[in-house]
C-alpha cells in the first residue's frame, strides 16, 4: 500500500467518520431538544448528503422548509437534489423560493446548466 493510500484509508476516513458521526448526534439532540427549529433538520440533511443518504436528506430538508418557509439555503439544498434527479418544476420551485428568501444561488446554477424554468428542461 502506497503512503498516502494507508494515511487516508487507517487515518484521515476514520478520523471523518467519526467527526461526521459526532455532528449528526449532536444534530439530532437538537432537534429533541427544539423539534420546531427548521435549522438542525437542515444541517443534519447537509450531513447526511455528504454521506450519500440523500432519500434521508429530501426528507429532513423538507421537513425544515415546513416549519420555517424563509429558511433559503434548505431551499437551495432541495434545488440541487431535485436538479439532480431530474425533477425540473420541483428544482425550479425550490430555488424561487430560495431567491424569495435573498439567496440567488440556486436560480443561477439552474441557469448555468441551461435548464428552462417554463419548460422545465
């Protein structure tokens, strides 16, 4: 095994997973202790995106635009997953509403990539 290959396989992945692992606890402690605050579902969803669960993060991300509407940069993460899976009109609602919310970032990437917000492709 190459130097670097048994740094990141014994050293820096572990090392990631269990910082990753101790985020999502303290994650959902938060949401125990305030299960009406939009913002821990949210960072649990961006977690839980990184680890590649993303059907757990739509849900998580959804659920926080339900209990605060304004909370725009779970609006942009629901643009992007739904960029993603090809769901054009649900991309295109999210990044509206994220727009709505001051960030203009999800319109923009929409546009950058050439998808059409009236056809939905």
């Amino acid at each position: 095994m190459e130097p670097m290959g048994f740094w990141r396989k014994e050293v820096i992945d572990p090392a990631l997973d269990h910082e990753t692992a101790r985020h999502i606890r303290e994650q959902l402690e938060w949401i125990a202790r305030e299960p009406a605050n939009a913002r821990p579902y949210y960072h649990l969803a961006q977690l839980y995106r990184v680890q590649g669960k993303q059907d757990e993060a739509l849900a998580l991300l959804l659920e926080a635009v339900c209990l605060d509407a304004s909370l725009a940069p779970a609006h942009v993460a629901l643009a992007e997953i739904y960029a993603v899976r090809a769901d054009y009109p649900a991309a295109w609602r999210h990044a509206r509403a994220a727009q709505q919310h001051g960030d203009p970032q999800a319109v923009a990437l929409l546009s950058r990539h050439g998808i059409c917000e009236s056809t939905g492709s």
